[in-house]
C-alpha cells in the first residue's frame, strides 16, 4: 500500500470514527431528551400501576431471555420460570434505527434503599444505563402481576406476566451519570414469549430434575421517577 491509499484509509477511518461519535451523541441527548418529556404508558390495572406522585421517564423495548429450571413435582417434574436468571437488553428508536439504551441482568444491589427485602437477595434483577453505566435494582411489588392476555397491556398468549417492581436500590454512574439513578418502579408490559415450556419437552420425568432452558422474550419497560 503506497502514502496516498494509507492516507486515504486513514481518513475513511477518522470519517467513520466521527460518525459513529455523532450517532452516539445524538443517541445519547435522544435519551437525555426522553427523560425530560413525559412519556404515556398505557393504561393499566390498579395492581401494576405506580402510586399516584410517580411518572415515566423512560421506556425500552427488551429482547432477551427468561431462565427455566426443571424442578420436582408429584412423581414427576416440571418446568418453572426462574426469575433469577433474567438477561435482555433495551432498545429505543432513533431516525429509524434501534439504538441500545440499557442492559437487564442479575447483580447484587450494592446500593439498597429502604424497600429492600431483609435479608438482601444475593441477587437482584437490574437495569443499567448503556450511555452513563447508572443502574437501578428492582423487585415485584408483593404479588403485583397479571397474566398474559389478561388485557389490552398484556396481550400476548402464553407469554410471561406483565409486572410492576419496585426500585430496592440504585448508584450513579461512575462520572456522576443519574439517568436510572432516580428511578422509583419499572413497569414490565407488552410480554411475548418466555413462558415455560411444556413439560414433555425435556423436563416430564425425575432423572430431569437440574435442566435449565434458556427461553426467548420480548417486553416493553417503563421507567419512573418521583415528580419533581
């Protein structure tokens, strides 16, 4: 490769690295931009709405996957959803493009707040924030859920329910970020899919016992926060 084809690449190089900065950053003040508008959830049943005095900010469209164990049941076994193993991660629309905005996995809450469980779990579900890295841990409120199909914000047959949770703890990012730190509940709405599947399929018997299936889901997260 002579001077002029290495400059030539090297250009190419810095025009994409700027395009991809500018991508970013629109991406970025688009989610700053979101949490600074009020977003309108759908209506929803008493059970999983947030108390009066609490507003969306925020809302991602999740592909992931919920974990299934086969557990003992009766002379048999059975799958069961377990909600300790959720992985997804959050996308939000921009000019046409699905941008990456938060990932949703299990961590411990090294930042409780006073809704915590006693003892603390020694893991809680979490969301963390693509752009600043600020995180908020969550758990179901009591038994606040409603099953798939049950109405117009959980349509879905055979999906998993749709829920509201509770933030148990939450931490900045580490240059300051508060974009999920100030988050109050998180509504998990819209479910498609991850339900368990059926027990004849790799889980009908004792020797079954311990498998673990990995199922795909699909969900939209609402986040809000205490009005200011």
């Amino acid at each position: 490769m002579n001077y002029n084809d290495q400059k030539t690449e090297k250009n190419a190089r810095v025009r994409r690295l700027l395009v991809t900065a500018l991508v970013l950053g629109c991406a970025f003040g688009t989610v700053n931009h979101a949490a600074a508008q009020k977003i309108t959830p759908p209506p929803t049943p008493i059970l999983i709405t947030p108390p009066a005095g609490n507003s969306a900010f925020l809302v991602g469209h999740a592909f992931g996957t919920q974990g299934c164990v086969c557990l003992p049941k009766g002379a048999g076994a059975s799958w069961t959803v377990n909600n300790a193993r959720p992985e997804a991660t959050l996308f939000t629309s921009f000019f046409g493009q699905d941008i990456q905005i938060i990932t949703h996995f299990l961590s411990p809450d090294t930042n409780p707040n006073d809704a915590v469980p006693n003892p603390i779990p020694f893991g809680s579900a979490t969301w963390q924030s693509s752009f600043d890295s600020s995180k908020v841990w969550a758990q179901v409120l009591h038994s606040n859920s409603i099953p798939a199909a049950s109405e117009p914000s959980c349509p879905n047959t055979g999906a998993i329910a749709c829920l509201l949770l509770q933030s148990i703890g939450s931490q900045q990012g580490p240059t300051g970020g508060k974009i999920l730190a100030k988050t109050t509940f998180i509504q998990r709405l819209n479910t498609k899919g991850g339900s368990a599947p059926d027990d004849s399929d790799g889980c009908g018997s004792a020797d079954k016992v311990g498998s673990q299936r990995l199922v795909p889901y699909t969900a939209d997260y609402y986040f809000f926060r205490k009005d200011e």
